[in-house]
C-alpha cells in the first residue's frame, strides 16, 4: 500500500528547491507523481504529489518538513488512496476579457452553487493586441458533476460571461 503526500512550497525563488525536494523523495524511496510550479512575483511556488510506501510515510513527511526556514514554507498533506469519487467529467474552460477586481471569485461562486470543482486553474493579464488594455485570462479544467447537463453550465457560463462582459469557451480537456 501506499501513501500520498501533497506538499506546497512556496518562497523566494532560488536555483535548488525542487532539487531539495527531490532529493529528499529519492532518499526515501518515493515515487514524485505530479507538479505543479510556477514563479508568481519572485515567489517560487510548487506544489507536489509523492507517492510512498506507508511504512515510510511519516519519515517522508518529517524529512520534507526539516526543509522549512524563514525563508521556505512548507505544508504537507497525507492521504491514503480513497475511493472513487461520485462521477464526473472533465471540462475544459477559457475565459478572455477586459481585467477588473473580482473575476475569480464570480466564476468560482457561480461553478460552486453547481457543484462543479475547479481541478487546474491557471490564470494570468496579458495587454490586449490592438488596444493595449489590460486582458484576464483564464484556464481552467473543471470536474463537473455527471447529473448536470452540458447545456445547464453553458447556459448559467453564458449568464456569468454576459454579466462580467467575457468571452468563455468549454470544450473537453486536452488529452481526454
């Protein structure tokens, strides 16, 4: 059996941290499942999925945590593998439009009166081509509940896009 363990880094970015990281992981025999990194002003932040025998879970866990300063914050989740979660599917999501305060918590307010989890979410302003304004834009795959219908969250993405005056788009998620 085996043990995950979900830990997000974040501090100044430096040359190093994910080979601290990693090598921690190859001491301990643990299997690095997934990440997630990215710089955010200076700030490194990543997030990673381990996969470890139990018996050798909490050795990893400690380990990782020795990894802590007052210049590198470290948060650890363990679980073991859990069942299967009620059924759901995949949806990719695109939203484009002009920046303002408060995109995110709309969107996200609006999926969660659905039920529907945001899995990835990436975001990020870009200046507009032609007229140098601002643009948000988002990326996103949602886990959207087998009972709700696709034309139910088109219909309540279109109202929240007409409502915050952006662009949206759903379509599977790359790769199936």
């Amino acid at each position: 059996m085996t043990t995950s363990l979900v830990v997000t880094v974040v501090g100044p970015d430096r040359p190093g941290i994910v080979n601290e990281l990693s090598d921690v992981a190859q001491r301990l025999g643990a299997n690095w499942a997934g990440s997630r990194m990215a710089n955010l002003a200076g700030q490194f932040a990543g997030m990673v999925h381990f996969e470890v025998p139990d018996d050798r879970a909490e050795a990893l866990a400690k380990a990782l945590g020795a990894l802590q300063s007052p210049q590198l914050h470290v948060v650890i989740a363990q679980s073991k593998a859990g069942a299967a979660s009620a059924a759901r599917r995949r949806v990719r999501l695109e939203i484009v439009g002009h920046d303002r305060p408060g995109i995110v918590r709309d969107l996200s307010g609006s999926l969660a009166q659905r039920g529907v989890s945001i899995e990835e979410l990436e975001t990020h302003v870009a200046s507009a081509a032609m007229s140098g304004e601002s643009l948000f834009k988002v990326k996103a795959v949602l886990a959207v509940p087998g009972n709700l219908p696709d034309a139910e969250l088109r219909r309540g993405l279109e109202a929240l896009a007409n409502e915050m005056m952006v662009d949206v788009e759903l379509g599977e998620p790359a790769g199936g």
